[in-house]
C-alpha cells in the first residue's frame, strides 16, 4: 500500500524555520539528527497520521566552502526563502518500489544519501530503498517512494522537545501541487493513482512541485505554504 509519509522543507536557518512553524502550526519539534556526508541537520513536526514535517537545512558550512553539489544546490533553492523540497510517499511492499523504479526507469537506491546520525539512536531505523532518487524526483518537483515495511520506529513518532508546541496533528487533509491530474498519474504510472494516496490534491497548473499541505489538529486545521523547489 503507497501513502504519503513525509514533506521535506528546505531551508537557510533550521532554527528559524523550524521555530516559525511552529509557532504558526502550533505544533512541537523534535531533533531527526544530521547527515554528516551532506552537512545536512534535521529538525521534525509530525502532521498526524504517520506523516511528518522534515526541515532541512546546512550545518556545516564547510560544505558550501567547499561545493558540494547538495550545499550548493539547497543554498540556492532557498535564495527566495523556505521552500518545499520532496513530496516523500512511501511502500511497505518492495515490489511497489521496484515496480515504480522501472516505471521511471531508475534503480532503486539502497543507501540514504551522506549516511545518517540520529539524536535519538533508541529510534531506531528502517530500510532505506526508495526510488527514484533525489535528482529524478525532488529537483523535478515529483514524489518519490520509499520502502518503510515497519511504523514502529517511523520518525513521525518521535516525541517533540518539551516547550516546543503543545498543539498535536491529527492527519493531512490535503495538498496543492503544481500541473495536472495527468501529470502525476503519468509520474505515478500504474502503481497507485492520486486518489488511492488519501488525500484530496489541488492542481493549481503551475510548474511542478509541492505549493501547499493543510492537516487537522487538537486546535483546528492548519495550513503551510511555500514556495515550491525549482528547477
């Protein structure tokens, strides 16, 4: 069965962003760890539902000094501010991924990109297959799958920090993409269609990406918007 699981955020200061959400969303955060391979931190706001928020932002700048293809990549990306990154739906049977792979004509990948540390290791981990990868799916504004066969560990789960946001999610209620109902069923294929994801979907007939994702909460219904990830 394919689901949304996660919406990643991009952003220039993980702090501010992850605080400005929070304060907008009333929602708490919780610390998902870096990637050491990318110079990425992570912070997490689950939406409810085994969905959840990832901002994403450099924290070790040497990585920009040094041009490393995602620093550079994501310094530009928020040039205009916040933005939408990945629209992460994920699988808990492998042969959806596979199937998917093939449909885009990639390889599933296997590893997660500059390895991870988490600031919780008791979380434990997951698989990390998905398909396609980050620039056959994010750069172009399209979903990628991931292969999550266990929720027991999934990182919406996490406890938020105490003090964070009292305000708990209970499920996303819909999202803004840009270009047509065709668009994605062609991305998709014959793998799920976008009324199978659960979700109602805005097509607003703009350039590819995520502009918009609106949940349910213990204090009414929230909406995020940003820009979406160009290419």
């Amino acid at each position: 069965m394919i689901s949304l699981d996660h919406i990643a955020v991009w952003s220039d200061n993980l702090y501010r962003t992850t605080a400005d959400l929070s304060r907008a969303t009333g929602l708490g955060s919780a610390d998902g760890g870096y990637f050491p391979g990318l110079g990425l931190g992570q912070k997490l706001l689950s939406l409810g539902g085994l969905v959840y928020i990832e901002v994403e932002s450099i924290v070790d700048h040497r990585m920009i000094a040094e041009r490393a293809p995602i620093a550079l990549e994501l310094e530009r990306q928020t040039a205009r501010g916040d933005c939408f990154a990945g629209l992460c739906l994920r699988s808990d049977n492998l042969d959806e991924v596979a199937e998917f792979a093939r449909h885009r004509g990639v390889t599933p990948s296997g590893d997660i990109a500059g390895g991870k540390v988490r600031m919780v290791p008791a979380q434990g981990t997951s698989p990390s297959v998905h398909a396609p990868d980050f620039r056959n799916s994010w750069l172009l504004g399209k979903p990628n799958i991931y292969y999550v066969p266990d929720l027991t560990h999934h990182s919406s789960l996490l406890a938020p920090q105490p003090g964070t946001g009292d305000v708990r999610g209970t499920g996303v209620t819909g999202i803004e993409i840009g270009g047509t109902e065709a668009d994605l069923k062609a991305w998709l294929g014959d793998v799920v269609t976008p009324a199978e994801l659960g979700v109602d979907i805005v097509f607003n007939g703009g350039p590819d990406g995520l502009y918009a994702v609106s949940f349910d909460t213990t204090d009414g219904p929230r909406t995020i918007r940003l820009n979406p990830i160009t290419h």
